[in-house]
C-alpha cells in the first residue's frame, strides 16, 4: 500500500477541485437567472448535480479499491459504496465521511439514478430545486471531511515511510 497512498492523496485532490468548478458553474448558472429556469437551463443544472455525485464516487471508488482491494458488487453497488464510505472498518480505514453527510449525499445519488434513467424534458424544478439550494453547503461538508480523511492517509504515509528505515 505503501506507493499506493500518494497516487490515492493525488486523485482525492484531483477530484475534489474538479466538483469545486462544477460548484462554481453552478453558482455562476444561477445568477444568471431572474426567476425560475428554462427547460435548457434545467437540464444544466440537473447536469451539474448529475456530475457533483458522479466526482464524489470516484472518489469513493479509489478509497474502496486502493485501501479494501474491491468495490461493492451487484445492482445496489452505488448505495452500498456510499454506506460503506460511513462506516469505520477496523485496520484499514477510519469513516471517510459522517452519516449526516450520507444522508444528504443519498439525495444527490438518488438524484443522479433519475437523471440516468429518464428524459431530460421530464426534469422538473420544483423536484431539483432543493438540490441546487444545497449543492454549496453539501460540498463544503464534503471538503471538510476529506480534509480529515486526507490527514489520516497522510500520517498513514508518514508512518509507511518512517517504518521503511
């Protein structure tokens, strides 16, 4: 695991600037705005929230499979990995996020399945709404438990490293 860590470091961060511009665009989306959008501008929206969840499970993704060695499998694997995420697992890893954080990121995971499966004139603003609201807050928790997450793989690497000797 040793050399794995700073490539794993590497892609959190990757990513985490990556839903930092989807973030932006989003802001920058919305002001744009006077009033309620248009069918075009939904879709934009519901693009930008699609792709939010998809940078946080690769995230995930490489959390699973560099420090468990797999991913969940079968139908609900997208909801198993985001449950997983919550969970501390003795000797690999602590918790990557809180269970109020994987509650709120259900909703975005949810969102997403809907947006895959479904006809983009069927969006509707009411229901993305409270989504869009909340894209802001949610990532900045998102940031700030991978921070902690982050120190931990950080110190893993030290301690890696310094046993080396």
């Amino acid at each position: 695991m040793n050399s794995q860590i700073p490539g794993l470091i590497a892609d959190i961060r990757r990513e985490q600037q990556q839903t930092q511009k989807l973030v932006q665009e989003l802001e920058e989306l919305l002001s744009d705005l006077s009033g309620d959008p248009d069918s075009v501008d939904l879709r934009a929206i519901a693009s930008i929230l699609h792709d939010f969840y998809t940078g946080i499970e690769k995230i995930f993704s490489r959390i699973a499979l560099e420090m468990e060695g797999n991913l969940p499998e079968g139908e609900n694997w997208h909801r198993q990995l985001l449950e997983r995420m919550a969970v501390d697992i003795k000797k690999v890893r602590p918790a990557v996020i809180s269970e109020e954080l994987e509650v709120k990121l259900d909703e975005y995971l949810r969102f997403r399945h809907l947006f895959r499966h479904s006809y983009g004139f069927l969006l509707q603003w009411e229901k993305c709404k409270g989504l869009t609201n909340n894209l802001t807050p949610c990532h900045k928790q998102v940031q700030k438990e991978l921070k902690v997450f982050l120190t931990f793989l950080t110190k893993l690497q030290e301690e890696i490293s310094n046993s080396d000797f």
